[in-house]
C-alpha cells in the first residue's frame, strides 16, 4: 500500500506521520533490547512489576522475549481498556494485567498497590525484579502516604489529583506532589524489592526524559523534596489536610534520595521515548520527499498558546519561506496543559484535552493560512478522557465552523475542543495505542 500523498491528501498524510511516531514506541519493537538475563541461581525468583498505559503490552512483549524455560510471574496495572488482544501464537500469560483509572486513581489502582508491594516481601539478592513503567503509571500506581494513627485517604488522593490536574501546573510539578502522598511512588516501589536487583525499562512521556518523573519514579530516587511539594500546593492553592500539611511542614513524608545505598544494584533502561518518535515520524516525511523539522521534543506552557506560536512560524513559512523552505513538515512533542476557564453555574462543561486545545489555538491564530495543515494528537489514543487521540487544522477550519455556527474563541472560552472538533468531522480517532510517549504535533505546510 503506498503512503497518501501530502499534496493531494494532506490529512491522511499527517496521519502516517502520527502513526509512524507511534509504531516506534511500542514495546513489541524495542523491549527485547533491554531485557537482563535470567537469573542463574536455582530457586531465585523473576518478578515483574508495572504500571502504566503501556503496561500490558509491556508485559505481553517481556513475555514473548523471556525463555520458556526460566520461571517468570509478576503484575502490572494498566488503564481501563488498554490491554492489547493476545496473538494466537502468544506464549502462555505469566504476568498478570489489571486495569484501573486514569487520570484520577481508583480502588482497583490502590489494590493493584497493594498487592504488589506484598509480591515484594521476601525477595533475596538472588532475585530479579523487572519493573515496566510507562506514562499514566502516577494515578495506576495509588497508594496513599500512611501514618500511625492517620494517613492521607484516597478520596483526599482524588480530589488533590483532580485540582492539580485542572490548576495548569506541569507534570514536573503534580509528579513532586504525588511522590509525596505516596508509599509507593517516589523511589519505595523499589525501595521495597531490596536487596534483590531491580531493573527498570521505561517508555518516556516527559519533556526532558527524567525517570524521576516518568509515572513518579517508583523505582528510581526522588530529588525533589516535602518543602518543594508544599510550594506547589500553595501556588495553585490546592487545599489538603492540616494533618497531611503539617507532616509535609516536618518533612515526615520525605522519598528515598540519590545515593542511598538501596539503589546501588538498580539499573534503569529508557527503551522509548518522545525524540525517538518524532525522529521516525520525520523519516517518513523525509521518505515522501518533504524537509522535515523537529523543533523540540520538550515542549510545555498552555496548549492553546504553543498552538498559537505554532501557527505564526507556519504562516511564516507559508507566506516567505522563513525560516524553512516549503513544502515542509514541522514535528514538536512535549507536555502542554490545560488550565480550566471557570464556568457560570448550570454552564455545561468542556471536553477535550491538550491535543484539541492546541488545535483551537492553531485555527484561531493560522486565520485560515492556504497551504497549512495541522494534526495534533495524544501518543497513547486518548486525548484527555474522551475518545479521541486528537484532531485535524485544515485551511477552510474556521470557515467550515462559521458555517455550522460555531465560533472559535467560545470554543476556546468553555475549553471546548471535542465539541467543536466532532461537530466539523475532524477528530482522530484511534482507539487506545498501547503505548505513550506524549504530545504529538505536525505541521504540513505545502
């Protein structure tokens, strides 16, 4: 089958781009790479342990590389509905999957915790833990802080999350909170599994690919501190306990350090991440016969606003070749936010997330540029909670939207993308790629 042909059918060709970034992050195509030998010692132990959106095709692609013959068993959690269909020539299951709630934690997240760190107890330095962490793994993995007499709750876990997650902060800084509410995030999964050797193997989904961050580094240490996680707390005014507060005060909920002796026989692996995707997608732009230019992997700030700096560089090299050439593609990833606009009592609410954002920014600001086309897109399949990766910019956008009477900027106003998006017939929709290293934004200017 040959690749659609940017000139005559832009859309579909933006969509071989997304989808050639994400061939390039699923674990059945790099997980093999990086997996340690089994251990030698009769009677040692492999354990497996994960969390994440790409959880289960973690687990199904460790499966398929590790001997039949060396024992294997484990859990990993991933999202509800994110457990890919097993080939008929799988190797039997070994690994168990369970799913629970993104981006809000659920009780089946906290029991998936639970039993994990329970799988944990008694391992010896004999045995191997193999811990599969992905983006999403922060809410996956729940296990709130707990104290003699007390304890964070996980419905104060579901509120917190839920303001952070609407407050605009970045990952960097919701990830600071989370390790510290947690007894399980933070370094402590791993913290836990000592002294066997724990190797992790990571699929990226943070601007700069800092483990720690990755789904809360459950398993690598913590740099961030109680007084950094407070500072975040109070600048989006996110109310928590005065129980919870005064522990954080003391620094009673500190994570496990770099440098503690615990981490010392740890390795940790990134086996997929956001430049490597961005990389491929631009191999196959290249491979159609475009310049393709990637301007960073690390982007974050508002998503309507990249959206908007976005269009300006495209309406720059459409209308004067500057500072690329046309025709040609321009590639960006990162993790933009959402800050939610408040609503008047009754209003109904918004949907849509940051792919969809960034695309009413796009539109709003490309005011109909000829020649510029936009995908942007969720890596995992899912932008937000709706269900849809992302959605398409073309030239005639707004004009279309006037048409059906919708106006971009109230759009904008109700954090509305889904709506207006679904209503023109321009959402992508993919179904959940099992997989995920983040934003994933293209620019075809022709």
């Amino acid at each position: 089958m040959t690749n659609p042909d940017p000139q005559t059918d832009p859309r579909h060709f933006l969509e071989m781009l997304y989808r050639a970034a994400v061939r390039q992050a699923l674990p059945a195509h790099n997980l093999a790479a990086f997996l340690p030998s089994p251990p030698q010692r009769a009677g040692a132990r492999t354990l497996v342990l994960g969390a994440g959106k790409a959880g289960a095709a973690m687990a199904q692609a460790l499966e398929a590389a590790w001997p039949a013959d060396a024992p294997l068993e484990g859990l990993v959690v991933t999202r509800y509905g994110h457990i890919p269909p097993r080939a008929a020539d799988a190797p039997a299951q070994r690994i168990e999957v369970l799913e629970a709630a993104h981006p809000v934690p659920d009780a089946a997240g906290l029991a998936a915790a639970q039993r994990m760190l329970a799988m944990a107890q008694g391992l010896t330095e004999h045995d191997l833990v193999i811990c599969l962490i992905s983006g999403g793994g922060s809410s996956l993995l729940t296990l709130p802080a707990q104290w003699q007499g007390g304890g964070v709750s996980l419905a104060d876990k579901q509120r917190i999350n839920q303001a952070l997650l609407v407050s605009g902060a970045s990952i960097v800084e919701i990830n600071c909170v989370r390790k510290h509410l947690s007894a399980i995030k933070g370094g402590r999964l791993a913290a836990a599994c000592a002294p066997a050797r724990v190797v992790t193997l990571l699929i990226s989904d943070v601007p700069g690919d800092d483990v720690s961050v990755i789904a809360s580094g459950p398993t690598v240490p913590d740099p961030t501190t109680c007084a950094q996680a407070l500072q975040v707390l109070q600048r989006y005014a996110i109310d928590v306990p005065s129980d919870l507060m005064r522990r954080l005060q003391s620094g009673m909920l500190e994570t496990p350090k770099p440098g503690a002796p615990g981490f010392a026989r740890n390795a940790v692996h990134l086996m997929a991440t956001p430049q490597q995707a961005l990389e491929a997608a631009a191999q196959a732009a290249r491979a159609a016969g475009l310049e393709a230019h990637i301007l960073s992997d690390e982007m974050e700030g508002e998503s309507r606003e990249v959206g908007r700096v976005h269009a300006a560089l495209a309406r720059a090299v459409a209308q004067r070749g500057q500072p690329f050439a046309k025709p040609c593609v321009i590639l960006s990833g990162g993790e933009t936010t959402v800050t939610l606009r408040p609503r008047p009592a009754g209003a109904p609410k918004g949907r849509g997330g940051r792919a969809g954002e960034f695309c009413l920014g796009l539109a709003q600001a490309l005011q109909g540029q000829q020649g510029v086309f936009g995908l942007a897109a969720d890596t995992d399949g899912i932008d937000g909670v709706e269900d849809n990766a992302g959605a398409w910019v073309t030239p005639d956008t707004l004009v279309r939207a006037r048409s059906l009477g919708l106006n971009v900027d109230d759009y904008l106003d109700r954090n509305d993308a889904y709506g207006y998006f679904s209503a023109l017939g321009d959402l992508l929709v993919t179904g959940p790629t099992y997989t995920n290293v983040n934003d994933f934004r293209a620019i075809l200017v022709i």
